[in-house]
C-alpha cells in the first residue's frame, strides 16, 4: 500500500506511468476525434444530423460541430488549453444532451433508453472536466517550480 493515499503499490505503479495520462486523453476524446472524422468525410450526413436535431442553420451547426470535435480533441490530446478544447467538447455535449437525449418528453423503452444517453453523456463532461482539473495542476506545478 502507498502510505500516504492507500493505494495498492501496484496499482500506484500503472498509475505512475508516463504514457498513461496521453492514452486516457486519447481515448476520452476518441468518439468526438471520430465523430469529427466523419461528419468531414459525410458532410451532407453531418447536416441532416444536425437538422433531424432541430438545430439551425443545419449546416453552421455542423461545422461547428467539426472543427469542435477535431479543434478540441486535439487541444485536450497534446496537453495544450485543455480548458478551451475539453469546454468547447463540454459545451457541444451539453446541446447534445438537450437535442438527442431529452428523456422528459418520451416515454417506455425510448424514455430508458435516453435517460442512459444522457447520463453517460453527462458522465463524459465529468470527464473532461477532470482532465482540465489534471492539465491545469500540472501547469501550476511546472510554474511554481521556476
């Protein structure tokens, strides 16, 4: 055990890899860095998402969602203003749950189907929202080390 936090040694020690921070954000990001691969690839599918959602103009939705999905996953993968690209992913998924997943106004199989859409995507901010909490201790780390 690790005297300070209990954490089983090694346990502690998977945790102390360096690679294990970049894969983690990686694989957070994943389905919005495929997302936005392929509404580029389909745009005119990513507009007729975007319009089935109610959200318009359909296309500037879906071009905000591209360059959110691409800008941002890049942004929280190379460690870099994690808080503007893991926010704008925040952001996007936020609309998402409003749009795709609004459970209050279905009912039977469709309503349990999007109350667990929507927490798994409210999950996904917490998400995000905790690698911002790690990028932002590590910066302030590196500063006060100067």
């Amino acid at each position: 055990m690790h005297a300070k936090t209990g954490t089983p040694r090694w346990i502690a020690a998977i945790l102390s890899w360096p690679w294990l921070l970049p894969i983690a954000r990686g694989a957070l990001v994943s389905a919005f860095l495929i997302g936005g691969i392929q509404k580029l690839a389909d745009f005119p599918a990513a507009v007729a998402e975007q319009a089935h959602f109610g959200l318009q103009p359909a296309w500037l939705w879906a071009v905000a969602a591209i360059v959110v999905e691409l800008g941002g996953s890049l942004l929280v993968i190379a460690n870099r203003f994690v808080w503007l690209g893991a926010g704008g992913l925040g952001v996007l998924t936020f609309v998402a749950m409003l749009t795709a997943n609004a459970f209050w106004l279905s009912a039977g199989h469709e309503r349990f189907m999007a109350i667990n859409a929507f927490f798994e995507h409210l999950g996904l901010i917490a998400g995000l929202v905790v690698v911002t909490i790690c990028a932002e201790k590590t910066q302030s780390r590196r500063i006060s080390e100067f």
